[in-house]
C-alpha cells in the first residue's frame, strides 16, 4: 500500500480534475500541474499508456511530486478506434464543439448498428519522475455515437455518447452517476484497490 496526500494531476483540464478527485475523494488532494506550469508536453505516444506515462513523468518532474496522469479518448468502430489518442485534438485543436461536429460528420450515413463506440481511459501513475515501475489502470465504457448532441452535462464527447444501460447519454447522466458508470470511474476503482483506498 502507498501512502500519499497529494497528487499532482497532469492535466490542465478542470473537468477531468473535479471528476477525478470526486472519484479519488478526500484522502488524497489532487493538485493540477497548472500550479506549476503552463507548458503541456508533446503527447509522442502512440498509445493511451504510452502517453500517460509520459504525462505522469513530465508532472512529477516539473512538480517534485507523485503525478497522476489520464489519458483517454475515444475509440470508434467504425473508424478504426479514431478518433483514439487524438480524441481531444481531433478538430486540429478547436475544442469539443469543433470536435464533435467532425464526429457527425464522419457518421452521418451510417446506421445505430454500426456507431459502437467505448471511452477509454488509462491512469499512470509515477512516484516520482524516474519511477521504474508506474502504476497502470484501464478503464472501457462501452456505447454507441449518436446521430446528434443531447444533454447538458460532462464534456468532450460526451453528449454524442449513448449509454445503453441507462437509456441516455453520458452528458444527460448527473455527474454523480456518471463517476459511477465512466471509463475513469472504472479505472479509479482498479487505482483506488492498488493503492489501498
């Protein structure tokens, strides 16, 4: 079992740190890597774990303290698991909206059946910048793409995301129950296990 009280998140995205640290609660404090820097690295990876990793790495090193990183994304059938790790630079950088429009587009012919779809999640962490030895955590949630946006809630991809086994989509989900359902709800339960919390 590790001990620690805080973590350093490797990510400026507020989002993605109130929904890991409701996750996480309140025994360990997650702290974004924006309190120590504005640089974000280049994600060389070519994988999800690859680039957690480097994350994890880049935070604990700018930090001086153990960093959490998540690296997640969509992953389509249809398109091969695009968008994959460019999930959040899928539009070239123009953000969820833009990225979400290209998704559409992407789909528009093609029927419910073949719009399957899971969010991916993957959380590295590293005690320290030269850890041999990351702790890695994966998390799926399985859906389908829908044919238009729909809720109000969460963010990214989101409100094109349906959740069958609650009948909607992840951003008409309460934030609660979405850090119950979620790809990093499902990798936070592995990490909280590994870490004895």
């Amino acid at each position: 079992m590790m001990n620690f009280t805080q973590l350093v998140l490797a990510s400026h995205n507020g989002g993605k740190l109130k929904e890991l640290q409701a996750m996480l609660g309140g025994s360990v404090q997650l702290r974004s890597i924006g309190e120590f820097s504005t640089v974000e690295p280049d994600e060389t990876g070519l994988s999800f774990v690859e680039n957690a990793i480097l994350k994890a790495r880049n935070a604990a090193r700018i930090s001086g303290l153990p960093a959490l990183a998540d690296d997640s994304g969509l992953a389509v059938d249809f398109l091969g698991g695009a968008p994959g790790i460019y999930s959040a630079r899928y539009a070239d950088g123009q953000g969820d909206a833009a990225n979400n429009a290209k998704l559409l587009d992407a789909l528009k012919d093609v029927p419910d059946e073949q719009r399957g779809a899971q969010f991916v999640c993957v959380l590295a962490l590293v005690r320290h910048a030269d850890d041999p030895l990351p702790i890695l955590c994966e998390g799926l949630w399985h859906g389908r793409i829908l044919h238009a946006a729909s809720g109000e809630h969460g963010f990214g991809y989101d409100p094109l995301f349906w959740v069958p086994e609650r009948n909607c989509s992840s951003a008409d989900l309460a934030p609660a129950d979405k850090n119950q359902l979620s790809h990093r709800a499902r990798a936070m339960v592995l990490l909280r296990e590994r870490l004895g919390l």
